[in-house]
C-alpha cells in the first residue's frame, strides 16, 4: 500500500514537471538572399541549438525561401507560395525571419510583412526611415515589425567618429560587396564640412584598383578608408604602394570584421586598422557555439549576429506563448485574398518580448532603445579595436594600440592618448603656386620654403589659424593668369582650374573674369593701381659750373684778348710821347700819377672787367683809346656772361616734366609700355577695344537711313564725342614693344636718355614702388588709376575660401596686416636711401657755385704766397752801401731843364734809383 501511494505521487511529480515543460512548436518563414548564406547557416545552427537544449521548450518549424534581390517579382511569389502553404496547411508562421539585405527584393520583402501584418524580425541594412516599406508604420505596427541592424551596416559609422575626431576635410570611403552604402551616401557625414567620396571597389585587378586611387587623388583626396575584408584591404593597399601614396601626405585606415591583422606589400606604410573583438562575457560562450555546433562562418562577428538574431527572436515567440500574450484569434490571410485594404489588426508586443530576453549575447549584447522604434536604431553593440600597423617591404613590423570605438551611431572614439591619433591622419599640405614679385614673393634658397616676402608671412599667419601645411612653387610659364580669345586662360588661374594647384598666392588682382572660373578669399592688400615708373631727372652739378657758361674755345680767346691788350697798352705807353713815363713834369701836379709798365697794364685790363674798375687811364691818347675799346669788349662779354649764366642756371626749370598719363599720352619723345602678358596690358587693350566698339556703334548711329532728320541732326557733330586716347595709347605701345619681364622694363627705364626722351613703364604700382624704394635713378609719376584689390585665389567650391577668409578678417582685427606693411615697406632691408634731389625752384645750391669759393680761397692762396716772397724779397735783397747814399743826395737839387748833357749821362743811374725810391716810398 505504501509503495503504491509513493508511486502514484512520483507519477503526479513527473506529469507535472512534464507539463511545465511543455515544448513550443513554433513556425518560422525564413526569408533570405541568394548571397548570404552565412545568415541561413547560422540560422540552422540556432534550430539545432535549440533542438539540442530541450529545456528551452522550443520546436522550430522552419520553411525557408531564399530570392534575389533584383529580381522582385520573382522573388515575391516564391515568398507567396510558401506562405499560402503554410496557411493552408493550418500552420502559418508566427515569426518572418528576414535576412535580406538590401535593393528592391529585401523592400518587396517590407511590403509583404507589413501588408499582411505578419509579425518580423528583419537584420536588413538600413538606418531610421531607411526601410522606405515600413517609414509609415504605425503605432502597433512599430511593435511587431522589427529590425536589427547588421554589424556590417554599423561599422561605418566608425568613419564619422574618426573624421569628427581628426577633423578631416576630406576623405574616400572605398568599400566591397561585404558592405552596403547606398544608404550612406548623404548620412554618414551628414552636417560634417568634409568634401567626400564613396565608392565601391571597381574589381580585384590590381591596374583597375590602382586607376581608381589615381582618380581619388585627383580630386585632391588625402584620407582613404578601406572598408572590407582582409582581401579587398590588402589589394587597394598593394595598388596604393604601386602608386606611391604613403607618406606624410596622405592617411590610411582600414576597417574590417574579419579576423586576423592586415598585410600587403607596402614599402612603407603605416595603416590604422580597426576590427572587432567580442566582450569579455561573451568569449567563453562563442568559443563553446563555435566548437560545439561548428559555426565556423565568416566574418565571425557576422554569424554571431543572425545566430543570436535567430535565437532570440526563438525565444521572444515562446515568451509570448507561454505568457498568453499571443492573440488566440491570430489573424491570417493569403497574399491572395490581400486587397489592398483589409490588412489585419495587430495588437502583438512583439519589441517588449525581444528586449526582454536574457539570453547570453554570443559576440556582443544588442542595443534596442528603450523609447520609441528599433527600426533603424538597434543593433549589435560590439566594440572594436584601433591599433597603428606599420608595414615596411612587405613585413610588419609592429603595431601600436591608440584606443577603441564601441558600435553606435554617434558614439565617439575612446583613444589612449588623443594626441597620438593625430600622429596618423595625413597633414593638410597645399599646392602653392606664385609668381615671383618683390617685396610679395622672394625667391631665397635659405627660406624653409624656398620663398620670402609679404605673402610668405601672410600665409604663415593664415596657417596659425587653419592648421595646414604647404608646398609652393612658381608657375611655369611664369604668368598671373590672362585669357585669350577662345576663353583659355594661363598662369596661375590656370593652375588651379586644372586643380594642379590648391592655392595662388602672390600679388593677384581681383577680376571679374578671374571670379568666373576661381574663387577669391577677401583682399588682403589695399586697392593697388597702375602707375608710371621713368628714370628720375638729374640736373648735372659743378662746382665750376659758372665757366661752363662760355665754350672753352670762347674762354680762351678772352685770355688772349686779355694779354694782347695789356701788351698793346704797355707799348703805346712807353714809346708814346704823351705818357706819363715820358712827361713826368707836365703831369707832376696831377693827383694821379701812373706810370704803365707791363705789370700795371695787366693789372689795368684785368679789373677793368670788375665793378671795382680798372683805375686811372693812361695819359696818352692812343693808350686811352686802347683802354675805351677794351671796356667796350668787356662790358659785351660781362653782359653777355651773366645774361647766359643766368638762363644756363635756370634752363631746367622750364623743362615741364611727365605728371600724369595723360601728359605720357600726348608727347612722342618718351616711349611707354606694360609687361606683355601682364594685367596692365589687359587694361590698355580692353580700354583701346572700347574705344573702337564704341566708334563703330556712333558711326551705326549717325548713318543709319532709319532716323528721321530730327534723330539724325541730333548725331551731327563736327568732332567724334569720344575720346580715342586709349586707341593711340595702344598703338604706341605695340610699336614701342613691350617687355616681358620686370627686369627688362626697367633695364629699358634706365636706358633713357634724360627725363624727357626715353621708356617708360607702366605697371603695377607695388611693382612700381618697390623699384622706386630699392633705387636711386628711378621715380614713381603720376597717380595710380584702374585700382583693384589684391586676395588669395583658391579653386571654385573650395573650403579654403571661408577658412581663409575667417583668418584673414581676424589678421585685420589684430592688425597684423599692417605690420606686414610696415615689415616690406618701411622696414624693407633692401630698401636705400638716396640723397636728397635738389630742388632748383629754391635757388642755386653751393654744387652750382661752389667753384666761386673755391676762386676766392685759390686767391687767397696766391696773396698769401705772394706776401711771402715780398717779405723775402725785401728782408733778403741786397742793402744800399754809404757810398750810395752819399751818391744820391745831389741828385734832389736835379730839376733845372738846363743840365748838361755830360752830367746827364753820368747822373742817369742815379736819377733812376732816385725814382725808383720815390715811387716806393709813394706806395708805401
């Protein structure tokens, strides 16, 4: 009886345990692609997961349709089929598994499910409103129709935490078929200012691969992205070492949910390489799936998705049968009787029973938002990690970890050291391209740049604000930028319309036609014109500048006149016999007593040419009449001396000079022209074209037979009404030749004869300026006309322009502009200084008249050596004896005109010393 009781209650303990593990059959459609039958393994390796553990509870039930994805129609009435099966059979399917992917079969696949309301797990690509079949589901439809997004469609996203975080400018995303982008294209940079390019990889033929990268970098791309399997990556790298884009100018990153490390035959790179790793909590658990149920797919993060997709939607179906919230009155109808309108009304919580399984994650645990859908914002949130791979000849040689990112769709990078990434993204180095131009661009071999001036410095402080780096060079044909007339353009712009170059940097002036093709930052400079540059007038100095009034020829003659008078003056004074010398007592009474000999009459004739005068006359007539010529002649020649002094010293001073262009215009002696090729000459010609345009419509006007008499009296003028200035400008200048560089224009400026008669140039008039600021033979004339500012050019649509810009602006805010001014102008270390030019309309400056001081000094001179040799003379001649004195005494009471003739004789010495001693002691 006992045994009996306690087999009866054993029997009542197992029905009971037996019923409270009652197994759940559930039906599963499984809808999948022709390419992914990694999904479709993995979902059997879950039926057999579930199979094997009996606990669970679960029978899975499966039918699977697998379709392409391009071929829709086909596609959907298979999936038709299979479901009208399944209902007719009295076992429709509780749960859609659908392992589409993406295009227009995994949408058909949406609009099946969502217009039969048939519950959905779906592990498509796609982001929020992604799923064009479901954007309109409504609120209970959100709660059975679900989705997961794919770790290959959350790894992406990697890319705009590492741009973000690099601020990187631009980027290529290069990715395989493992990866969909067609959804990505305007979201995953989306309100990020970086210029990017996705495409896929064209094939796996390395030349194909390497034509690609060629294009990318075309496009002024330095930041590539690889993202794909380990194949793909090691083939773009191979072609991109092929290719030679490693460097410091360039940054590679690779992305993956393979397995293993990168390899590739690169010389040297160095590559940062993310991959997934599963959580800690999951390894042991993976490990165990993978040995026991051999789930050996690859990617391995891609099998361990669909598998614990599967399994947890296994377990949300059971949860919801074993909680009674599965509708009793489930609903189905075939694609058949579907019209359009009589979709079924779910009220199955579909989202609450999948969030709410506890199941261990396989890789990573899945991320469902608490609030609102999943659809577009669930996923695997699996963690990957950032390591530097450096590769030289083919080998690696170590690699670095940097940090890590976990899988969201805004969720940051989380580096070891911020500052280390930096150390891999490519460096923002900018293609230069100039123009040689003092003080704006200097060439100099000991620059770190090649390159000194102005825009050297400005580009400097420019990339203090921008962060970059650059290269420069010169234009090759040396050229700012003109167009001729096919609309082709050359130098500078042209460099940049054929994006050879990123920047033109040197003294550019802003144009409306250079604005068509290239853009331009703010003016940097002021508004430069163009101007005159001629050789500066020199008035030639001289100290004895008042003799070069008369002609040696006429200098000379005046001296011989000079002597041959003073010669003539002494002979007729001493064989006249009227002269003093021979009439000593009829003039004795005269106050004035001048005996002309030799010294004195060259004394005579020489102050006779002075307004001091030459003194008393001489006594004879013929000597009078002799000294009366020579006052004549030297009032003629002082007359017509100082009269000639007076127009030789101010000569130049009625030298009108060169003031403006229009003064330049209406003279012929000077000759003037621009630098071929140069803006200036653009401007002669457009004005000189003009000019003819405007002739050639006056001249419609006036002989069109259309206009009344009143319209045609109204045209008739004696002169044309405009001006031809440019034309006959213009002219001149292609008959004057144009020069074709700086250093031949001002060669020629130099080469002019005078002021007057010559070349000038015509250029701009920094260019002007600085020739003027750097030498002392040159001037600047006129005032500048036909002004426009100077700016950095940069290719059309570049980002460059509003960076620039905001650096620009904030340079002019400190003022720093203006320093630069005050560096290349004020400060120039080439700058001379030259000597100040006299400005005659003052007077005659001491270089003119100089030699008149130097007259008086040599007189001077000459005076003093004379007091010298008198002193001499009379200290050092020989002394008169007592004997001579003795002698002398008689000869006072000589003066009776009856003397005798033998005493006269014998007295004639004596007489003569007496003389002598009383024309000295007159003197003294």
């Amino acid at each position: 009886m006992k045994f009996f009781i306690f087999l009866s209650f054993t029997v009542i303990v197992l029905l009971a345990y037996a019923s409270s593990q009652t197994t759940q059959n559930i039906n599963v459609l499984l809808i999948n692609e022709e390419n992914n039958a990694l999904a479709e393994k993995s979902f059997e390796i879950a039926k057999e997961y579930v199979r094997r553990n009996p606990s669970l509870g679960l029978a899975v039930d499966p039918v699977i349709v697998v379709g392409n994805r391009t071929d829709a129609k086909a596609f959907l009435e298979n999936v038709c089929r299979k479901y009208n099966d399944m209902v007719s059979a009295k076992k429709p399917p509780h749960i859609i598994l659908d392992f589409t992917i993406t295009g227009v079969g995994s949408e058909t696949i949406k609009s099946f499910t969502a217009a039969l309301a048939l519950p959905t797990v779906s592990g498509s690509f796609g982001q929020d409103g992604d799923l064009r079949q479901w954007r309109g589901l409504n609120a209970n439809q959100t709660q059975y129709l679900l989705q997961v997004m794919p770790p290959a469609d959350i790894l992406p996203e990697s890319i705009r935490a590492i741009v973000t975080k690099q601020d990187i400018t631009n980027a290529a995303i290069i990715f395989d078929e493992f990866f969909v982008m067609d959804h990505k294209y305007k979201s995953l940079l989306q309100n990020i200012p970086t210029r990017h390019v996705i495409t896929p990889v064209k094939s796996f033929s390395k030349d194909e691969i390497k034509s690609q990268l060629r294009s990318l970098r075309e496009l002024d791309i330095v930041n590539f992205f690889v993202i794909g399997s380990l194949r793909t990556i090691k083939n773009v790298l191979d072609a991109a070492n092929e290719n030679q884009y490693f460097g410091r100018k360039t940054a590679w990153f690779a992305l993956t949910l393979d397995k293993g490390d990168i390899s590739c035959g690169c010389k040297d790179a160095t590559i940062v390489y993310m991959k997934p790793t599963p959580d800690a909590k999951s390894r042991d658990r993976l490990g165990k799936i993978k040995t026991t149920y051999s789930m050996n797919g690859e990617p391995e993060i891609m099998a361990a998705f669909y598998f614990d997709l599967s399994l947890r939607t296994f377990l949300a179906i059971k949860s919801l049968l074993d909680s009674g919230k599965w509708p009793n009155d489930m609903k189905y109808i075939s694609c058949d009787d579907y019209d359009g309108k009589n979709t079924p009304t779910r009220t199955l919580d579909l989202k609450t029973a999948f969030e709410d399984i506890k199941e261990t994650p396989t890789y990573a645990p899945f991320y469902i938002p608490e609030d609102g859908p999943m659809n577009g914002r669930s996923y695997m949130e699996f963690t990957t990690d950032i390591t530097a791979v450096t590769i030289k000849d083919g080998a690696s040689i170590g690699s670095r970890s940097l940090g890590s990112w976990k899988a969201g769709l805004s969720n940051p990078l989380a580096l070891i050291d911020p500052e280390n990434m930096t150390d891999y993204s490519a460096q923002l180095v900018y293609r230069i391209v100039t123009v040689e131009q003092q003080p704006f661009m200097i060439l100099d071999d000991q620059a770190p740049k090649g390159f000194k001036g102005y825009c050297i410095d400005l580009i400097e402080e420019i990339r203090q604000i921008v962060k970059f780096d650059y290269e420069i060079s010169l234009v090759p044909d040396g050229n700012y930028g003109t167009m001729d007339e096919n609309g082709n353009w050359n130098g500078v712009i042209k460099e940049l319309m054929e994006k050879r170059a990123d920047i033109g940097l040197t003294s550019l002036s802003v144009m409306a036609e250079r604005e068509n093709v290239v853009d331009f930052t703010v003016p940097y400079y002021d508004l430069v014109g163009i101007t005159i540059l001629m050789k500066l007038p020199r008035t030639p100095t001289s100290l004895f500048k008042f003799l070069t009034v008369l002609e040696n020829d006429v200098w000379f003659s005046i001296l011989a006149a000079y002597f041959f008078t003073s010669l003539l003056m002494w002979i007729f004074d001493k064989w006249s016999p009227y002269s003093y010398q021979n009439n000593r007592e009829k003039y004795k009474d005269d106050e004035e007593k001048r005996e002309f000999t030799l010294k004195e009459c060259l004394w005579f004739c020489m102050t006779s040419l002075t307004p001091q005068g030459g003194g008393e006359a001489p006594k004879n007539l013929s000597g009078r009449l002799l000294a009366a010529t020579w006052w004549l002649f030297g009032f003629i020649i002082i007359a017509s001396y100082t009269a000639n002094l007076a127009a030789f010293l101010t000569v130049s001073r009625l030298d009108t000079p060169i003031e403006s262009l229009d003064d330049l215009s209406k003279q012929y002696k000077i000759q003037y022209a621009p630098l071929n090729g140069s803006g200036s000459m653009t401007y002669f010609e457009r004005m000189a074209n003009i000019e003819v345009k405007f002739y050639e419509i006056w001249k419609e006007m006036s002989l069109n037979d259309s206009l009344s008499d009143v319209e045609r009296a109204k045209l008739a003028v004696w002169d044309y009404p405009v001006s031809d200035k440019y034309t006959k400008m213009w002219q001149a200048m292609k008959e004057a030749g144009m020069p074709h560089t700086v250093e031949e224009a001002v060669e020629r400026v130099r080469a002019s004869k005078s002021s007057s008669e010559g070349f000038a140039w015509l250029g701009d008039a920094t260019d002007v300026r600085y020739q003027v600021l750097t030498s002392c033979d040159l001037q600047m004339v006129g005032d500048e006309f036909s002004r426009k500012p100077y700016a950095i050019a940069v290719q059309q649509g570049s980002p460059l322009k509003d960076q620039f810009n905001n650096a620009i602006l904030q340079l002019l805010n400190k003022r720093k502009l203006e320093k630069l001014k005050e560096t290349w102008w004020n400060n120039n270390p080439n700058a001379v200084k030259c000597e100040k030019q006299d400005d005659q309309s003052d007077g005659i400056s001491i270089q003119n008249i100089g030699g008149v001081f130097i007259v008086i000094f040599m007189g001077i001179g000459l005076a003093c050596i004379t007091l010298g040799v008198e002193y001499w003379w009379y200290k050092w001649r020989r002394r008169p004896t007592i004997g001579d004195v003795t002698q002398v005494q008689p000869a006072k009471h000589l003066g009776s005109n009856f003397e005798n003739p033998n005493d006269k004789k014998r007295n004639e010495p004596l007489s003569f010393r007496s003389r002598a001693i009383s024309d000295i002691k007159r003197k003294f």
